[in-house]
C-alpha cells in the first residue's frame, strides 16, 4: 500500500472533526502529489506529542525556523510505510528517544496551517507517543532546544494547536 492510499484510509476512519477531515480528503483527490513537500498547493505532514503520562508532562520542541514550542512533526519521506510511522519517526528524530510508543487509536488531531512559501499549507495529522520511563533526550539540527513541559504550563509558552493536541490527548488516556 503506498503512502497516498494509507492517508486516504487513516483519514476517512478518523472520526472526529469532520468538515477538516473532508478538507483533507478533498485535497488529496485533486493533488495526487498532496503528500509531499513539493505539492506547492498544500501537502500533508506527520507529526507526534511525545507524553509522559506519569510525569504529567509533554516533550516539546523550540522550532528552529518557526521560533516557537511545538510538538516533533514534519514531511513524509518515501521511505514512510504510513502516516504513523512518518509521525513516530519524526517523533524519534527530533525527541532523540528510542523506544517512543505509539498512542493506540490513530490520529488525535487534524491541524491544517499556513507556512511560508514556497509550501502555502501544512495539512498535519497528529498523533501522541508515549515516553519510555527515565526518558533522555537529545536536541536535533531542527530544534534550538528541546524541554519537558508540565501539562499546566503548555498553554503558556504554546500556541492553541498544541494546547488542542495536548487536551484531545489527554482525553484519549
């Protein structure tokens, strides 16, 4: 199954946010490329909240080109079996944890954005890992830095997307 075909399947069981979700749908039938980077009209990215449930906390990182506090995300790559796998991926590499755990379900959220051009929108799907205990992480070329966040303080250095993410999230624990 290619990437495409696995997105169109995640997409059309994802339950909620409905009208987004079509958005999303709708994009990809009219851009067969809408998976990649180089699908100038908009494409899909992958992204995963790396949680410690038991810490009450979230791993968040300070985006280099961005400048702000976000979940680990970012293009599928041909490499990717899946928009999970795309997700805990990028989770993996910008987290620098081994051992992340997939939060069972599917995605949490749909989080479509602009960015700056060339790329125009960002259609993320968004996923939530779970931590191994005693977690260490590592700052990647992406990030200026890299820090676990107490679940009430998210809302103060986070944009409301990753305040959403974070609350479906917790819902979903």
């Amino acid at each position: 199954m290619s990437l495409y075909d696995d997105a169109v399947l995640v997409l059309k069981g994802y339950e909620d946010q409905r009208e987004l979700r079509q958005a999303y749908l709708d994009h990809l039938a009219a851009h067969p490329d809408g998976m990649w980077k180089s699908c100038s009209a908009g494409h899909i990215t992958a992204s995963a909240l790396v949680i410690d449930p038991t810490g009450g906390r979230v791993l968040l990182t300070l985006h280099r080109k961005l400048r702000m506090w976000l979940q680990m995300g970012g293009h599928c790559e041909p490499g990717d079996s899946s928009l999970a796998a795309a997700a805990l991926r990028e989770a993996t590499e910008e987290s620098g944890i081994a051992g992340l755990t997939p939060l069972p379900g599917g995605p949490v959220r749909l989080d479509r954005h602009p960015i700056p051009p060339p790329c125009h929108r960002h259609y993320d799907v968004q996923y939530a890992v779970l931590a191994p205990p005693a977690a260490v992480h590592a700052i990647s070329d992406e990030s200026l830095d890299l820090r676990w966040f107490p679940y009430a303080e998210v809302a103060d250095v986070a944009d409301d997307s990753v305040v959403r993410l974070l609350e479906a999230t917790r819902a979903r624990l």
